[in-house]
C-alpha cells in the first residue's frame, strides 16, 4: 500500500518537476550562447556545481530511500492490523500490547522522517544557494557589461530575465529530486512484483471426451516448504470424493491444484485424459464450479452475483437459482430485493446468506464438476437441511470433490482421501477405512463424541 501511494501521489510530479527544472535550465543555456557567450558560460559553470551538490544529496538520500520506504510499510501494516483485528483486541485485552506496536511503527516513521530532514535539508540549502548565486553573479555581469558597453540593454534585459527563471527551475528540480531515491526504491519493488512468473494460460479451447479428474505425482512448495508430495489419486466422472485429513495437512492446497489456481512443481493434472495446462483457461474453468467456506462476493446487486455464473441468465432463471439454494426469502426482504447492491467482498450480509449466494451462483453456472470446501459451515440449523438438498440437487448426475469436516457429508462418499503432511494417507469408502487404525477412524470417532454431548 506504501508503495502503491508513494507511485500514484509522488512519482508522477516528482519526474515531472525534475524533468523540467533540468530541461528549463539546459535550454537556455544553449540559448544564451546565441546572446552572450560570457553569461553562457557562467550559466554553465552554476548548473554544473549544482549538479556537484545534487549528486551528494542524492548520494544520502539514496541510503535513507530504504529506511523511509520499509517504515512506511511497516506503519499502513500495523495500523491496518490494529483496525481490522479490533474485535479480537478488545476481546482479549491486547489493546497496550497492540497499540504498544502500532505506537512504536509510528516513532520509527517519524525517526525516518525527521534523519531524511536533518540529512537533506542542509545540502538542499546548498542547492538552492548555489542557483541563488548563480543567478546573481549573471545579473550582476550583465549590469557591468551593459555599463562597459560590451552588452546592449535588450540582451542585458534578456540575462536578467533568464536569471530568475533559471532559480525557479533549480530550485524546483533541486527540491524534489531528493525524492528520487525513494520513488526509486518503490518502483524497483513494484517491478519486483511485476516480473513474479506468470502462470500460463493459453491452450487449446478443449471439450473433454470425459470428466475424468486425476493426479500423478503431483508436487508443490510454498517457497522452499513442501506442501503436496508425490501424490496420486483418480476421480472418476459423476462420483463423489470427500477430502479429510487434520489442518494444515493440504487439503486445500491439493483442491486448489486439481482446479489449477496454482500449477504444480511436478508431476501431472489431467482432465479428460488431457494434462490441465492443455487447456486454454476459459475452457477449463468451464469445467468446475466452486463453493467455498470463504466466500467473495464483489460489489454489485445480488442478481449480478448470482448471475456471474451465467451473465446471460434472465431475471427468472436467476430467481430460480435463488430459491434452490434458500436465498429467495432473505433476498426479498431487503430494500431492493434482488437489485440490493451489497459492499465489496459481501460486507453486509451475513457468512450463512453469502454462502447461499454463492451456491446460487454455481448451480447457474451448471458446471460438471463441483468443489465444495464444507459448503454449509456458515449456515444456521434451521436453513441446514433445505440447503443440504439444495447442494444435493447442485451436486446431482455431477463429479463432486469435497474438502468435508462433518461426518454425515463423508459417510455417502464414493471414495474418501485422507490427507496428512501433505500425502494421502488412507483411501476407501467409508467402510473400508473404520476398521483400520489412523486418522480417518480418529476423525470419525471425535465427530460421534462431539454430536454426543447434550445441552
């Protein structure tokens, strides 16, 4: 963010004025020779020591850029933090030890500030002290000439002028480019971010004989921490396959390759019996609907969020969607109805009412394939049931692939894989995995004592 600001508000007039206070001067300097190559020539000399003394301040400033640039950082981090984990400080009385830290980016911030002050402001007096006396020494030349007879009073008058302007534009140029550096500095970091890797999505618009999802000795590392390693699996068309396995395992990381969010390190995805990097990314995508625990909705009216998964759908068909997936009713009972505008990222519904929202969006979409993060996690008692055969009329005559936490939505499932340190441990059906001793017969086993205890 600190980066972005110091780019958008900064970079723009600090090139500009520097651009031109340099051009300005250097202008007229080959101007000048065409009127008095005397004054040319002291003209000359005055921009070539102020550029002695720029380099120097730009020398310092160069080696405060990085400082000024990571306090900045740190200070919209830790004030960000502190706004949007206000509830959790509150609630667990970290209000010193939090305002401890964002008080403590705040003095670094202004240390940054007040070292760049104290080290640029005298060499900036020197850059200005060095154009005032330049302009100066050409006024006063140009009055002696003018007096000796050696200078008419037009060019005399011409000198003059071009004194003043040549101050405004060192002074200018002079005061800005202190900032340079630090313009400098973010746009290395910005072009840093530019140049990551990008995935490539370009391939063949393919229509798949089958919907045949499988993976052969997929791997994947967040930097140099492996998440996913060696693993294979088959997931036939129009079966169901539940996900388990304890957090932090991989799970969603190994949902989030089959689906191609992130390509793997090694090994091969296939669709359809064809590698998923074949795909032109339209296409694929074409393939797979979404439900996740984290929902995201953009800012725009319910119907268009619903209708992201079908921009052509009529209103009818939109409304259709909305009460298979329980959202008809609460939607109704908003100011607008189904044109409510709701905030960015579903700001001001509820986790239970995006959720559905988000359900209505992918059975428009009518993909073959449906990935479900434990779609009815967010959602209260009373909706559960009319929202479990809602996912059951989404999810029918189609290939779901389900990271599941609740038994009842595991039980049912064609083949279960659990998942641990970022290997599939177990596979089989449900009955196949009780009788033997690991994780998944752990996981059952803690589900039952949890639905055991009474209130």
């Amino acid at each position: 963010m600190a980066i972005q600001d110091v780019l958008e508000n900064v970079s723009t007039r600090v090139v500009m004025l520097v651009c031109e206070g340099v051009l300005t001067t250097s202008l007229i300097i080959v101007m000048l020779f065409f009127f008095d190559w005397r004054i040319a020539l002291v003209l000359l000399l005055g921009f070539a020591l102020f550029f002695l003394a720029n380099a120097w301040l730009q020398s310092v400033a160069g080696k405060l850029a990085p400082r000024k640039i990571a306090a900045d950082e740190k200070l919209v981090e830790k004030v960000l933090e502190y706004l949007q984990g206000m509830t959790e400080v509150k609630a667990y009385h970290l209000k010193g030890k939090e305002s401890a830290e964002l008080n403590a980016a705040i003095a670094e911030n202004s240390k940054i500030n007040t070292d760049m002050e104290l080290a640029l402001i005298p060499r900036m007096s020197l850059q200005t002290l060095l154009a005032k006396l330049t302009g100066v020494v050409m006024v006063a030349l140009s009055c002696v000439f003018y007096c000796n007879g050696s200078m008419d009073a037009l060019t005399a008058v011409v000198m003059v002028i071009s004194a003043f302007i040549i101050y405004a534009s060192l002074e200018t140029a002079g005061s800005y480019s202190a900032l340079l550096r630090v313009v400098d500095g973010s746009v290395d970091r910005a072009t840093a971010i530019l140049n990551t890797p990008q995935m490539d999505i370009t391939g063949e618009a393919i229509v798949p004989e089958n919907r045949d999802l499988s993976a052969k000795e997929i791997e994947f590392s967040y930097e140099k921490r492996k998440i996913i390693q060696g693993v294979s699996l088959e997931i036939p068309e129009k079966t169901t396959t539940a996900i388990v396995g304890p957090s932090g395992g991989g799970k969603t990381t190994l949902v989030n390759l089959l689906a191609r969010f992130w390509d793997v390190d090694g090994g091969r995805v296939s669709l359809g019996g064809r590698n998923v990097k074949d795909y032109d990314y339209d296409s694929l995508m074409s393939n797979f609907s979404f439900v996740f625990q984290n929902v995201y909705l953009f800012h725009n009216t319910i119907a268009n969020n619903i209708r992201f998964g079908r921009p052509e759908a009529t209103m009818e068909e939109v409304m259709a969607a909305a009460k298979k997936a329980c959202c008809h009713d609460f939607i109704m009972a908003l100011p607008e109805g189904y044109e409510t505008v709701i905030g960015e990222g579903g700001a001001s519904l509820s986790g239970g009412e995006k959720q559905r929202i988000s359900i209505a969006r992918a059975m428009m979409k009518d993909s073959p394939i449906i990935f479900l993060d434990e779609a009815t996690a967010n959602v209260d008692p009373e909706n559960e049931n009319e929202l479990t055969k809602a996912i059951q009329e989404l999810t029918r005559e189609k290939t779901v692939i389900m990271i599941a936490h609740r038994l009842k939505t595991v039980k049912g499932a064609d083949q279960i894989l659990v998942v641990d340190k970022g290997r599939i441990v177990q596979r089989g059906k449900h009955e196949e995995l009780m009788p033997q001793e690991g994780i998944y017969k752990s996981f059952v086993s803690e589900r039952q004592e949890a639905v055991s205890w009474k209130i």
